[in-house]
C-alpha cells in the first residue's frame, strides 16, 4: 500500500475501531449495571433505560431473521466503504461521516452477532412523550450522515460562489 492511501485508511480505519470500542464498551458497562427495562433519570427529558431491540432503526424488520439483518448490514458497510473511497480526500467532514457510520453499523453487528440483539439505553422522553431508545451506534450513525450532508451542502454552497466569481469576472 503507497504511503498516500496508507495516509487515507490510517484515520479511517482509527476512526472506525474508536467508534467501537466506546460503543461496545459502553454496552458491556450497561449490560452489566443497568437493570432492565427501568427508568433511571439523568437530567429533564433524559433517561438511562436498558431494553434489547431484536430490529433495526426503531425496531423495524423485527421479524427478519438475525442472518438477514447480518447481511443488510454488511451490504450497507460494503456501499459506505465504496462511497467513502470514492469521496476526495479533503472532504475530511464526510470522511468522518462514513467512519461513523461504519463504526456504529458494525458496532450493532456485533451485538446482533453475540446476543441476537442490539443494546439501546438511551432515552430522551416527556411525561406524555418518548424517542425511540437508542445507543451510542445509532447516534453515530446519525451523526455520520448528518456530517455527509453538511459537507455536501457547503461544497455546493463554495461551488455556486465560485460559479458566480467567474460569471462576474467575465462579465
């Protein structure tokens, strides 16, 4: 591997392990000390509550087999790869982007692989309302996408400025 791509998977590939090991870490620690399916307030409107999502994104496709989750997901980390290798280097914001979401995907991997379900134990909720319960995969994976679409938005957003610098310019 030339020093160039070495420079370009490094921070990648660091990213990604981070990303996993916080979440696995932090899943371990909740398995083992948070009781289940109770409340424990935080601050107003945040809860810790530990429960077990046997789905995906909002316990959607719960009925699908752990195989076939297992595969979804490696086709969505396969895709994210591609897109990130596509991706110029110096859009650093998407770069990080796709490390989280790679990180946080593979994170829920492997609690699908080990327990047959993924950890959540976060819970943002009202007296009359709650969020989905979530884990710090999730929120990375949203994160990452939330990055991906910013840096898409200011590179755009340079692009019709210059545009207009040059139309001006022949003006």
């Amino acid at each position: 591997m030339t020093a160039s791509r070495l420079s370009r998977v490094l921070p990648m590939v660091l990213a990604v392990g981070v990303t996993i090991g916080l979440d696995q870490a932090i899943k371990w620690l909740v398995e083992a000390y948070l009781p289940f399916h109770q409340l424990i307030p935080v601050a107003p409107l945040l809860a810790l509550y530990r429960t077990w999502n046997t789905g995906i994104a909002f316990s959607m496709l719960a009925g699908l087999h752990d195989v076939g989750l297992l595969l979804m997901t490696t086709g969505v980390v396969t895709l994210v790869i591609f897109l990130w290798w596509r991706t110029p280097p110096e859009r650093r914001m998407s770069h990080l982007g796709y490390a989280l979401i790679i990180g946080g995907a593979l994170g829920n991997m492997i609690d699908r692989a080990v327990y047959g379900h993924v950890v959540d134990y976060i819970l943002f909720h009202t007296t009359n309302w709650s969020f989905a319960v979530f884990n710090l995969a999730d929120a990375c994976i949203s994160v990452g996408a939330g990055l991906i679409a910013l840096d898409e938005v200011l590179v755009w957003r340079r692009q019709r400025v210059e545009d207009r610098r040059e139309q001006d310019e022949r003006r």
